[in-house]
C-alpha cells in the first residue's frame, strides 16, 4: 500500500525500520512498526533474499536474519 508506506517513512537522515517475515510462503512488510504490505502463501518458502534500491543510494545496517519457529 504505498500511501501506508509514505505515511510513516521517515524524512530523508533518519533511519527507517523494516521487517519482512516469511510464514508458510506468505510475506507480511511492516515499516516502522505500520503494517505495510502482505501477499498471499506461495510454494516459495525457503531460498535466496536480496537487497536493492531502484536507482537511489541506499545504505543498510543492523540487519538481522533469524528462522522462527512455531
């Protein structure tokens, strides 16, 4: 939902929070602490992640990558 999104995005020198949780093939994005985005279950429940910006420089830190269990 990009008005959710842009609704609590933090101004330009601030940092922003995000957590994106994988559950039985399903994503939920949660943005400063805003639920933001989530899709449906999909067969895609384990593999690769990546990282991007879309022709911005971006910066990242205190990543943070932990399996949950039920």
């Amino acid at each position: 939902n990009p008005e959710a999104r842009e609704k609590v995005r933090r101004p330009i020198g601030e940092w922003n929070a995000i957590e994106v949780v994988c559950k039985d093939g399903a994503l939920t994005s949660v943005l400063n602490g805003t639920e933001i985005a989530t899709s449906k279950p999909s067969e895609l429940k384990d593999g690769f992640f990546g990282l991007q910006s879309e022709g911005n420089p971006v910066e990242f830190r205190n990543i943070r990558i932990q399996e949950l269990t039920d």
